[in-house]
C-alpha cells in the first residue's frame, strides 16, 4: 500500500502530463490555473486508496482520479463565480483573475474533459456502472447547489434540510469517487456501497468542521475569509442549530443581524460568534461531525478487505477531520 505522500506525489506528476497546452490559450490558461491551485486533492486520492484496498496496480485508476479531480475544480470554478467569492486556497478565484464569460466557458470545457477522462477506463468491465456513478453524483451536486442558494432567501429551513444538501453538494462528490475507485478495482456491489457510504458520511463530517472553521477557524490558516458565511446570511449548521437553541427573541434578532446588510461586516461576525458562543455552537458542530465521523468508520470496518490495508484510508480520513485549513 502507497502512503499519501506518495500518492500526492503520484498524482502531481499526471496533472503536470496532463497540462493544457492548446490555443485559445485565454480558454485553456484559466483551467491550468485552477487545477495547479494547490488543494489537497482529497478526491482523487481516496479514489486511489479505495483502488488500492482491491488491486495494486493503480495506475489503471488514475484517469478515473483525474477525472474527479477536473470534475471538482470545474464545481469550484462555478460555484464560486455564483457566490461572487474573491479567494480559493488564499489566491484569486478564476473569475477574478481571468473574468467572469472566460470563467463560465473554461468551466464548460472542464466537464466535457471530464467525459474525456473517463473515456481512458472504456477497457474496464464496470465502465457502464461507473459512468452512471459519476452520472447521479453530478446531477446531485447541481441539486445540492440549488438547495443551497434556496437556503438563503428562506427563515425556515431545518437542520434535517441542511444536512440534505451538504450531502448532495459536498459529500456526494466524495462519496462517488469512492465508490467509482471500489468499481474500478472489481469490488463487489456491497463493497462497493459500503465504500460509497463511508465516503459520504466523512464528506458530511467534512462539511460540519469546514462550517465551524469559517466562523472560528485561523484566517492564515484556513485560506479563506473566516466569517465569510455569516456576510453571506448562508445557513450553516451552525445558524440552524442556533436557531433551534435560541429563545424566540434570540432566534429573531439572529435573523435580522444575518440579513441586515448596513452593519460593517467585522462587527457583524463578531455578533453573530457571540451568540455560537453563548449557545455552545462550536461543541454542538463537533458532536455532529463526530457522529458522521463514527457512521463513515464503521461502513469502512464492513468493507471485505484485510484490515491491514485500510489503515492509510482511515488515518486520512482522521485527519481531513481533525484539520484547521
């Protein structure tokens, strides 16, 4: 079994091969820029990990990483130019450093590279089952979004709501590149599951600590503007469950800070963190993020494989929820 490091490594070396070099440059330039970002290609390398618990010759699986990761980037891309973002991984977002048509319309070519990619496993047996995989995630994560932007102009979403979309727009992705590594590898249809299942329970987990660290992370290290989702009136867990704290008063004037867009925005962080604090947010956040952690654990202990070999897949899961960036 390959560690991280070597699989990062690994991993680096098909996105540098991989470099889009074609004309129009102003098409292809923004695409380099985002995929040579940096991150830390969580996706692609649990893709290869979940591989490797079947099958060494990995490989045969990086297009399928690849992929994943474009696919990933492509969301970003999109996704950052509907939350009028400024910063992803503490550089400019491409729509930023580039312009907004150049940024939907390299997006655009992004996701037709994507089929591209996935094209290279056409030899694979299971190429049929992991191209719907792919598919469905896809198609969740755009349902995902739009929960999301939904979210924003509503007084009433439920925590139950919440999750629902974090699992659509965040752990889905993760979750189906999981599994697409188990199918890629020959798993067995319950293997496969089960690895599906421990992937989206971790992306849940995942998105619980990056909500807790937006409000209290450390700017320098979290590599975005922490408070950002509060500017934004986002309906993180951590407003959803203040609200399902908070005395009915509290639960108003919550509301109205969060909406009110004339208060500067440093006083309107500071505001809003008060109340988390009061109402114990921050340990509420982690007890639900250990709770999906413990659900992803136990998929990963089912899955039919030595235990020896999933040693590396459950420390990087430990650490991605254990991380401050």
């Amino acid at each position: 079994m390959r560690n991280i490091d070597t699989l990062y490594k690994l991993f680096l070396e098909e996105l540098a091969k991989r470099k889009l070099q074609q004309e129009p440059q102003e098409l292809y330039a923004p695409i380099n820029y985002i995929m040579e970002l940096g991150g830390k290609r969580l996706r692609p390398i649990l893709l290869l990990m979940t591989y490797e618990l079947f099958k060494d010759d990995i490989e045969q699986a990086m297009p399928l990483a690849y992929a994943i990761e474009t696919f990933h980037n492509f969301s970003l891309v999109h996704d950052d130019i509907m939350d009028e973002a400024t910063l992803r991984r503490g550089k400019p977002t491409v729509h930023h450093k580039f312009d907004t048509n150049t940024g939907i319309l390299s997006g655009d070519v992004m996701l037709i590279y994507v089929y591209q990619y996935l094209l290279e496993l056409e030899s694979n047996k299971n190429i049929t089952q992991i191209i719907k995989t792919f598919n469905q995630v896809a198609i969740e994560v755009c349902e995902g979004q739009q929960m999301d932007m939904n979210f924003e102009t509503r007084i009433d979403v439920q925590l139950s709501e919440y999750i629902e979309m974090i699992g659509k727009k965040t752990a889905v992705l993760l979750a189906g590149a999981i599994k697409m590594g188990a199918l890629a590898a020959d798993a067995s249809n319950e293997d496969a599951q089960h690895a599906y299942e421990f992937g989206k329970n971790v992306g849940i987990a995942f998105q619980l600590q990056d909500d807790l660290l937006d409000s209290f992370g450390d700017p320098k290290k979290f590599g975005k503007k922490v408070g950002g989702d509060i500017i934004q009136n986002k309906k993180t867990y951590l407003v959803l469950k203040a609200l399902e704290l908070a005395s009915p008063e509290e639960g108003k004037s919550l509301l109205q800070i969060l909406s009110n867009t004339k208060i500067p925005e440093s006083e309107k962080v500071d505001t809003v963190k008060s109340i988390f604090t009061k109402l114990e947010i921050p340990t509420h956040t982690k007890l639900a993020k250990e709770k999906y952690q413990k659900l992803a654990l136990q998929h990963l202990d089912a899955i039919n494989v030595p235990e020896s070999r999933k040693i590396l897949v459950k420390k990087l899961a430990e650490e991605m929820l254990g991380r401050e960036t």
